[in-house]
C-alpha cells in the first residue's frame, strides 16, 4: 500500500501563499495599538495618586 503524501506537501507549503494583505488589516492592527495606548494612558490616569504618593516617599 502505498499513501500519496504529496497533498501535505503542496497544501501546506509556504510556496503557495500568494502574500495578499487584506487592506482592513492595517486599520485592524492600528485600531489594536492606537486602544493598546490609550488603555495604559487611563490606567495611569486612574492610579497616578497612588503613583505620585509613592514616587514622593
């Protein structure tokens, strides 16, 4: 018996990704990033008591 496994190959293989980016992506990973900021921004906001009480010590 003998077992083709020539669709592995071919299937998976990073030969034939044809390396189109879906133009949304970028928005996507900006929106990601542009969040990821502003998220650390409040949360300092948030504590910056706490922060600025332990700094002065």
């Amino acid at each position: 018996m003998i077992i083709d496994y020539s669709f592995l190959i071919n299937g998976f293989s990073l030969i034939q990704i044809s390396g189109y980016i879906d133009p949304g992506s970028f928005t996507a990973i900006m929106a990601m990033i542009i969040g990821g900021i502003a998220g650390v921004g409040m949360t300092l906001k948030m504590y910056w008591y706490k922060i600025k009480e332990k700094m002065s010590k």
